[in-house]
C-alpha cells in the first residue's frame, strides 16, 4: 500500500519508515505507528509519522493493517 496517501496510515498498524539521517542511504526502520504528523492527506516523499518508540520519519511502505 501506499505511504503517501494519509488515509492509509491508521496508529497501530505496522509501517516501513525512513528517518532524517537515513535519507541519503534509503535505510528503513520497521515499526508500529504511534502518532501521524503530516497534516496534509497526501505528501510526495511519505506521510511523516511517529513510531511507538519515538522515532519519527516518512512512510515507504504499509507492511500490514
């Protein structure tokens, strides 16, 4: 499914983020949607979220609902 669509992205689903310092490398850091930041319903580079452990970054890829 598509990050960058807000009506997508639900707290509590499980996400495929990338973070700031990650950008360049295109690292991805799996977990859990905790907040939604981007009030915007779509965004060109992924919804920005915050994860359950406190890590923000945009959406790449909705692993599951």
């Amino acid at each position: 499914m598509d990050g960058r669509k807000r009506a997508n992205i639900k707290p509590g689903i499980e996400v495929a983020i990338v973070l700031k310092q990650d950008q360049r490398s295109g690292k991805l850091t799996e977990g859990i949607v905790k907040d939604i930041l981007t009030n915007s319903s779509n965004h060109p580079h992924g919804i920005k979220v915050r994860l359950e452990d406190g890590q923000v970054g945009r959406v790449k890829e909705i692993l599951e609902e």
